[in-house]
C-alpha cells in the first residue's frame, strides 16, 4: 500500500502509494507517513518544517477519498511550499486533485 | 483563537469540495446504491420526523408532514431511480451528439420551516444522485427536526459507502453566516426555498441559484365544472397540513351565475365563510402591515386562528373565505396566507373572473402554480395562456398536483421552479436533472444546405434575403 524510497543526494523521499484509497486505507496509512516525515525533520513535531522534497508517486492508484485529500494538505503545510510534489497522476485523479483544490497548494502532474 | 466566520465558513466548505473530489470518482451503480439507501432510511423516519417537525416548529398536522416525507422519499426514490446521472447518459447516432453528466460541485441548500424534513430529505437525494455534495441551512425554527433529517440520511449513506462530509448541515440562526457561505466563490449552486428575503440574498451571492419563493395560487371555478368535486378537492388541498404547501389554493373565482352554489357546497363540506366584520378581524392577524402573512398564523388550524382573531366559528369547520371585493392591498386576505384562509371571489362574467384570476396571480404568485376546474378544454386552454404559472393544474387539488407524483406525471418535488416571473431559470419542478452539468460530444455531421449554397453571395449587398433564403433551401 505505501513505500518509500529516499535519495539522498537529492534530499528527496518518494512516497508510492498503491490501490484504492479509501478512507479506511487511508486512515491505515498515514501514521507510517507521519512517521516517515518525523524521522526526516528528527522530531515529532509537526510545526518544525521538513526541508526535503517529498514526491506522492500515484502510479499504482485508482481512487483518493476525501481523507486522502486531507493527508496531501496535511503534509504540503510541513514543507515550504513547492517541496510536495504529486506525480504520474492518471487524469482521473489529476482531476479529483484538480476538483479539490490541490493544485492551489502543491504541484500536481 | 476562536475561528472567524470566514474561517468557519471556508472549513465547512473545504470538506465540501474534498467530498465532490471524491464524489465524482464514483460510478451509476455505487452511486445509486446510495440513494437507495438514504431514500430507505428516510422513508423509515416518516412517521418519527413528521412529529418531530410537528412538535418543534408548531405547524401543520402530522399525518399530513408523515405524506410529505413519503413524496420526498418514496416517490422522488421511484421518480429518479432510473435516471442516468453518471457519465454518458444518452447517445443519438444520427446527430453524433453524445450526453456526459457531470456534477455540479457543492451545493448550499436552505430548507423552509412549513416542510422541513421533507425539503431537507429531498434535497439530499438529488444531491446523492447528482453526486453533489450537500450543505443545507435549517430554518432556525426547524433546527433540530430538519438536523435529525440530515443525520438519518447522512448515516445511510456513509454506510452505503458515500464520501465523507456528502452531507452537512449548519447552524441555523445566523442570517450574516448563511450569506456568507452562500457567497462564497466555491459553491456551484444555491437551492433556496422559502422566503422572498432569503430568494433574493440567493440570487444576489453571485452564486447559481434555483431560489422558489412564494406562491399565490387562483383557482377559478367555471360553471362547466363538476362543483362538488371542485369543492371537495380544494378542500383536500388547503386543509393538508394546514395549508403550509406554497402551491396551495389561495383564491377562489367563481362567476356570479355559480357563487351561490359554490358558497353552498362549500358550506354544506364544512367551510365558514366570514363577515365583512370577521374579515377585518381575521385581516389584522392574517397579514401584517408589510402586506405578508403573518408567521403566527402559518400552519395553523381554523380554530387557533379564530382564537386569534377573535371570531366564533363552527365547530369543525375546515376552511375560512372571505369574499372580498378587489385584490391588492386594500384587500390583505387577497395575498398569499399560508394556512386554512382562503378569498373568495364573485365576477360577473367568465372574462372577468379570468381578468381577476390575472390580478391574484401578478400580486406576489407569478410563475408559481395555478389552478382550475372545468370541464371544457376551450376554456382550460384559454385560462392556461393567460395565467403565468409554471403549473397550471386542472381539476386538481393544487398542492398536491404541482408537486406532482400523486395526481399527475410531473416530477415530485418540494422545489417548484416559477420562471423568470419567480426570477428563476425555469418553470420545472426541480428535480435530479437540473442539478447536473450536461457535456455535449459533438461529432462532425456537416449543414450540407449551408456548406453546398454559393458563399460569395452572402458578400454580395445586392442579395437580400429572399435571394439568400433561396439559394440556402437550394436542391443541390
């Protein structure tokens, strides 16, 4: 459901989600995300910004319920703004994202 | 920090669109089985919700809210079930026009106090259907029934795998608030049913809006009638849940040659009609100096509102009229008054019982509903293309007949449009189908007639256009 992969030389976490995001799947998931993040800005708090870029790899994803929607703003709100990144987007979710708003907040492709 | 009403206003409705983001991923079938489910859940809650809205707002019967719940349940559920509201929902291969629906984005709607858990129930389903998000503001004398109603809904369709925050509801009381949720930039479509005041701030948010204001029906009774029916059934109408439908009979026109029967009829089924004396007493509780109905007054029985008044009637009596000589304000009871009171009116001619017929339907009731009883279709006719109404009912109780589902085949709704009389986009009964964007493929299919005429003579100032109707109409 969720895997990361961290370069280094980049300072970039890239996040793979996969298969429906529902609230329930992403409910399960965000706290193993929150974690992530809580080691990369070694604290728990969430005030303290992360300074790493953070890419959301949608490849393997075929549907974002509204929860999903409020982890991606939870998160762009930790980093300075353009460091989220939403990638390879179907244009199915391009559009969800688009509907909500997000791309006013952060970078969706 | 306490949060701003701005700030109040922008969280509720981010939820809002974060559930369209999700509602718009959802295919027919998911999202019918929502709509099933809330229609279920509602339909269950007729009888609970119908005395609750009976207790908490003082108004109106509550076997009469019990059927209003039902038409807003039941039989919108069967009047849209089958709707295709999700992706392409018609394809003509002689036009090459293919039909998508999309939904429209979050909705703020504002339920009335006279039918508040029904509105509120019928709304919310052609919210679901449309995969609209809902946000609905309670009358703020219906707070608590009209809340129930929207948890019921709002449980049923979570469970039926609806997005989260599909349905909301906020709090009622502050006008300033509704106003400002009302206008705000991401709201697709105000449904606003109530008041002239509360249409009015509807169409000025800058928002789309479907505002229904008031209503203030004619009924004329010609002499091809059958009286007794005529009677019967607007006595069915104006009694039902104490006259509290906006489509309700508020006039009576009959001509001079039939009044005596009629007033007869109307006695003989239990109606009262009052003094010139009683008018004036059952005037100044009825109407107040603004020339609207009273609120005291709404939904209320003929014996509260003789107590009120001040009058003696008979006991059981259904209906109070008041014949009065002119419309206007001059004569308050000739304006709309939601509740057993009806006017009462004597022409001496088919014209101008007709002429009068104009004059209660421009005085605060143009393009709401109309009513007549005849038997002769020269006349249904000739009344229906005077009258500007977007229902003309015919031998029919007009509540229930411009609500439609029960009498006729117009689509059940408790949204009624009236037009641009009403200062509404149309004259429908409001239902799934004005609440979806409808997208159109249009695939190449060439105006031969145009395509193939000599296009040089359009350039041509001698031509006119008898010349270029000619060559357009040419046989090639």
């Amino acid at each position: 459901m969720l895997k990361f992969n961290y370069n280094k030389s980049e300072k970039a976490l890239t996040c793979f989600f996969a298969g429906r995001l529902d609230t329930i799947a992403s409910f399960n998931l965000c706290d193993e995300l929150y974690a992530k993040l809580n080691t990369l800005r070694g604290t728990d708090d969430p005030a303290v910004m992360v300074n790493d870029k953070i890419l959301f790899d949608m490849t393997e994803v075929n549907y974002i319920a509204s929860s999903f929607i409020r982890i991606c703003i939870t998160v762009a709100k930790q980093v300075p703004r353009g460091n989220l990144t939403i990638v390879n987007c179907d244009p199915f979710l391009k559009k969800t994202f688009k509907i909500a708003g997000l791309d006013e907040i952060l970078i969706v492709t | 920090m306490a949060e701003s009403q701005t700030e109040k206003a922008d969280r509720i409705i981010d939820k809002a669109i974060f559930a369209a983001a999700e509602f718009q991923q959802f295919d027919q079938e998911q999202t019918d089985r929502i709509v099933e489910a809330v229609y279920k859940a509602g339909l269950n809650a007729r009888i609970s919700l119908a005395k609750f809205a009976v207790d908490e707002t003082g108004m109106g019967i509550w076997e009469h809210k019990m059927w209003k719940n039902v038409i807003a349940t039941q039989l919108v559920y069967e009047s849209i079930k089958d709707v295709k509201t999700v992706g392409v929902i018609s394809t003509d291969p002689v036009t090459g026009i293919t039909e998508i629906a999309q939904p429209l984005g979050p909705i703020f709607a504002v339920t009335p106090v006279t039918n508040p858990t029904s509105t509120a129930m019928f709304k919310i389903l052609l919210c679901l259907k449309t995969r609209n998000p809902i946000i609905i503001s309670s009358h703020r004398g219906a707070a608590k029934c009209t809340g129930e109603a929207v948890r019921i809904c709002y449980e049923a369709a979570l469970a039926a795998g609806a997005p989260e925050d599909c349905i909301q509801i906020i709090p009622s009381g502050s006008r300033d608030f509704t106003q400002l949720v009302m206008a705000h930039p991401k709201i697709a479509l105000i449904l606003a049913t109530g008041g002239t005041g509360l249409v009015k701030a509807a169409y000025s948010s800058g928002n789309p809006a479907i505002g229904v204001g008031p209503g203030n029906v004619p009924v004329f009774i010609d002499d091809s009638a059958d009286i007794p029916f005529a009677v019967s059934n607007i006595i069915t109408s104006k009694t039902f849940d104490n006259g509290t439908i906006c489509a309700s009979e508020q006039a009576i026109v009959v001509e001079e040659k039939t009044e005596q029967k009629v007033r007869e009829e109307f006695e003989r089924q239990h109606c009262y009609f009052l003094s010139p004396e009683e008018i004036a007493k059952v005037e100044k509780v009825a109407i107040t100096a603004e020339m609207s109905m009273s609120p005291f007054i709404v939904g209320q029985s003929v014996e509260v509102i003789a107590q009120k008044a001040g009058i003696t009637v008979p006991e059981g009596t259904r209906i109070l009229l008041a014949k009065l000589k002119g419309v206007g304000k001059d004569y308050p009871l000739s304006h709309e008054i939601l509740a057993p009171i009806l006017a009462f009116y004597s022409a001496k001619d088919h014209n101008a019982a007709i002429n009068l017929c104009i004059d209660l339907n421009y005085l605060g009731g143009i393009g709401h509903s109309a009513g007549i009883y005849a038997n002769d279709e020269k006349t249904i006719m000739k009344f229906s293309l005077l009258i500007n109404a977007g229902r003309i009912v015919v031998n029919t109780p007009t509540s229930q007949g411009a609500v439609g589902g029960t009498y006729n085949l117009l689509p059940p709704s408790l949204t009624l449009g009236c037009g641009t009389g009403g200062k509404n986009i149309t004259t429908e009964n409001i239902t799934a189908k004005h609440l979806i964007n409808v997208q159109r493929v249009c695939r190449r299919r060439i105006n031969h007639k145009f395509a193939d005429a000599d296009q040089k003579i359009y350039f041509d100032e001698n031509c006119n256009e008898t010349v270029l109707t000619k060559e357009y109409h040419k046989n090639h």
